[in-house]
C-alpha cells in the first residue's frame, strides 16, 4: 500500500512527490518535535492536549540547555546564542500548530483509505533572525520567532496481541543527550546504530553500560518483572493485585530518557488499576525475572515484546558490525502478549477514546 504524504511549511502546502519521508525531513531541519497521529477512523486526534504541553516543554529544554538543537539561520554570520532565556508561551505554540492543522488535514482526510490513519509530525524550529531582531519577545512576535511545519502520512497502525505481531529488540547504543526534549537531530545522530542492528530486529535500545536499559531509539522500555524465581510466578500474574509477586519496571526520567507521552499513560495505568510499578531500568543480569516486556510510542501506542539480545562484550560492540557481534537472547512467549501487558493496553486504548480530540472540533474553531 502506498502512503500519502504531506508537509505544511511556512504557508506552503506540498504533497506525496515532493515531500520526502519523515525521517528525511527531520534530518534536515533542526527543532523541538513530536509525533502524534489520528484514532477511530482518523475522527480523533490521539492525546492532543498532551503533545502540545510536550513540545511547548520540549521548546524551553532546547531554548536554555541546548539551543544549538533548536534555532536555525539563513546567515552563517549569525551566531547561536549559548543560552537563550527565549519565553515560551504555551497558547503560541498552540496557535501556529492548530492553523496547521487546520490547512493540511482536510487535504490529507481525501487521500486516505478506511483502513489508514494520519501520523502527524509537528516540527517547531527557533528563528535567529527574527530572534535578533526583536528587542523584546512579546505573544505577537512569537509568531515570527517560531517556524512551525506539519509533516503528515498516511499509517495503518499494527494489530495488537496477534501471534507473530510482537516486536524484536537489540541494545546496542549510549543513552541520548539532552534526553527531556525530543529533537530533529536525534535522527541523524541514531543513524550510526543501524550498523549494529541485525536483520529481524524492530527497534533499538540505549544502554550507558549493558545492563541498565534506559529505553528505544523511538519508544520507551518496560518489562514486568518478577520480584522472586519460584513455581508459583505463573499463577502470581495472572493476580495483579498481589503486589508482592512481580511489578512493572521503565527507567525514571532522571537516567535520561524521553518522558514519553504513552509512558505517562502507562504509569497513570498502572497507578489507578493497582498494579505495582517501580521508575527502575530494568537489569538485564535479572532477566531471568521478566516475565513480560512492551515498548510504548504515540504511532504504536503499545507493543509486546517477542524477543530482546545484547551483546555479550558491551564495551566493544560498538566498534563492530551486527554479524561481527556474539549476542545473548532473552525468549518471551511467543503466543503473544502477557496478561499485565494486556491489562495496561486495553486500559490504554480506552484513554485514547477518552482523550481524544475530536477533528470536527479542528474545523469548527
């Protein structure tokens, strides 16, 4: 199936071959982003309210830590400022990207098919000339000072808990800078790994040392782990009210990874529905424990894990190739994803409808 891709920049709309794939795009231009798509038949926009307050707080993060990321200029005479103390309001970024919205969806809603929904990338990169140019940043100059641009596809999401449907993951890199924002140049930096990557793997997991995962190149980690090795485990999950017999493990953000949104929901899952949970990255030496693993992104929402390797010299597989590398393989059950897994994404899926903002609403502001 062929997709239909669109990209809404600075008051230019182009479509399918002219526009180049996501990841591309995101290459080539610097910036604070975040990806998002349609729910229920593309009527809904999957946890709106809670993508603009990332890439709003994604916007800051770069703007003060790491500005380098976010601004762009036409003039190499023009030098990026080490620091920017550049005021972010919230209701801007909303503006720019709602007005988007507003020009590409209704085209990019024609294009496609029943069975596909819309993945939308929103890319907001700083200005320095019009940074400069202003003595003072008030709402109104904002407009100017933030270029915004929409980048959207066409994507059928994968079937959740089919056999066969579960996801393979390597660890094979360092964990990611500035790891609170998500930005543009983490795509071309990820790039080196894909050498390390062998053939069947879906994703790609960061470590700082072999043994604490930290999360994926595109997703965040989890495993349920079982708090002791003994015959009763299996009986053990499927009670997920019994807190002494297992709990869900992701790294805190404070390790340095991206607090991703369905991470968030996961944790809120968790939380109401009493399941035990504990911001630790997971230990692969206490692999022997995990009973279930999924990894989590705003496109796949929820996705379990089939199988997980890593090298088994760490500090010099990064030096080497995919085939020169000797891995040790993690197995889980292959019939498809564990109860606690389910649990968590069938409460997940009831939020999206919940949360989600419904496109009339787009149209009709």
């Amino acid at each position: 199936m062929s997709s239909s891709r669109f990209l809404f920049s600075n008051g230019v709309l182009l479509h399918t071959s002219d526009v180049p794939p996501v990841k591309s795009f995101l290459e080539s231009h610097p910036g604070a982003y975040t990806t998002s798509r349609t729910h229920n038949n593309a009527s809904l926009l999957l946890f709106c309210e809670r993508h603009m307050k990332r890439l709003s707080e994604s916007i800051k993060i770069l703007s003060s830590l790491a500005p380098q990321l976010l601004f762009k200029s036409n003039n190499s005479a023009i030098l990026i400022p080490t620091s920017s103390t550049l005021p972010i309001w919230q209701p801007a970024v909303q503006m720019l990207v709602k007005d988007s919205i507003c020009k590409v969806l209704p085209v990019a809603l024609q294009q496609r098919n029943d069975c596909e929904e819309l993945a939308i990338t929103t890319l907001v990169s700083g200005n320095l000339e019009e940074l400069n140019a202003c003595d003072t940043v008030s709402e109104e100059r904002m407009v100017k000072i933030l270029d915004v641009h929409l980048h959207v596809e066409t994507y059928v999401p994968p079937a959740f808990g089919i056999r066969g449907n579960g996801v393979h993951l390597a660890v094979v890199g360092y964990g990611r800078h500035v790891a609170a924002a998500k930005y543009s140049d983490w795509v071309r930096i990820r790039k080196p790994l894909e050498k390390l990557r062998p053939p069947s793997v879906t994703e790609l997991l960061l470590s700082n040392d072999g043994d604490q995962i930290l999360e994926g190149c595109v997703t965040n980690f989890f495993v349920v782990c079982s708090k002791e090795c003994d015959s009763n485990v299996g009986k053990a999950m499927c009670d997920y009210g019994n807190k002494y017999s297992f709990e869900v493990q992701t790294a805190p953000i404070t390790d340095g990874v991206l607090p991703g949104i369905i991470r968030q929901l996961v944790l809120e899952v968790c939380k109401t529905e009493g399941i035990p949970f504990r911001e630790v990255s997971p230990s692969w030496s206490e692999r022997e424990l995990w009973e279930e693993a999924f990894i989590t992104n705003s496109l796949r929402l929820l996705q379990h894990v089939d199988s997980i390797q890593v090298p088994t010299e760490w500090h010099s597989a990064h030096s080497k190739t995919w085939k020169d590398i000797s891995w040790t393989k993690k197995q889980f059950h292959v019939g498809g994803p564990g109860m606690i897994t389910t649990v968590i994404q069938e409460k997940i899926m009831k939020k999206a409808i919940l949360e989600g903002y419904p496109i009339s609403n787009i149209y009709a502001g």
